[in-house]
C-alpha cells in the first residue's frame, strides 16, 4: 500500500465553510460598526465645530483617523471629553477600524471639513 493518501473533498469543504463563516462575521462586525459609527461621527463632528476644549480634543480626533501620521493622536485626549462624546469616540474609531473606508468618505464634503479643521489645529499650534 502507497504511504499518499488522497484527500477527499470533504476536507476542503470543511475549510471553505470555516472561511466563509470568518469573512460573515467579518463583514457582519463592519456593517454594525458602520450602523452605530455614523450617528456618532455625526454627533462628533457637530461638537468639534465648537471653540471648547473638548471641540479641541475632538478636532484632534477626526484628524488622527483622517491623517495619523500628521496628527497623531493622544489617548489622553479621551479622558478630556465627556461621557456621552467618549463613547461616541470609540464607536467612530471602532467604525474606522472596521469599515475599510476613510473616515471623511462618510461625511459630505468630508476633505473639506477635515482641511478646515486642520487648519484650525495647525493655528492653534502656532
């Protein structure tokens, strides 16, 4: 007897299943995250437009998710902001770590605003 076996289908069935189930709830994860994500982003940015310290923070925020390497973001910054803009934060974030889209390709007009608070964030470093 031959020490090669054949493989049946059966196997690769099995492989293909436990693959497709991953990329399901992978894309599951990503349209709740998008869901709860909007709201928030929506919430975020109209805070942001304000001239508090937490519209700071926030700026800072939708900047680091827009441009990291330009405006790193410090964690900090969170404990800065209230409880209600806190969790609207995370669930931004969260929406931009699974969504696979830009944060500013979900707002209208989104590079615009974002340059117009860079610039804002750009004046205040100065």
């Amino acid at each position: 007897m031959s020490q090669y076996r054949v493989r049946t289908p059966e196997h690769r069935s099995r492989l293909s299943q436990a693959l497709a189930q991953v990329m399901n709830e992978t894309r599951l994860r990503q349209l709740e995250a998008e869901q709860q994500g909007l709201a928030a982003l929506e919430y975020l940015i109209h805070a942001a437009q304000g001239h508090s310290g937490q519209s700071h923070h926030l700026r800072r925020l939708l900047l680091g998710l827009y441009n990291g390497y330009r405006w790193p973001f410090e964690m900090q910054r969170l404990r800065g902001l209230d409880v209600d803009l806190q969790e609207a934060a995370l669930a931004v974030i969260q929406m931009a770590t699974y969504s696979g889209h830009e944060i500013h390709t979900f707002v209208e007009d989104g590079d615009a605003l974002l340059k117009c608070f860079w610039e804002i964030e750009e004046a205040n470093d100065e």
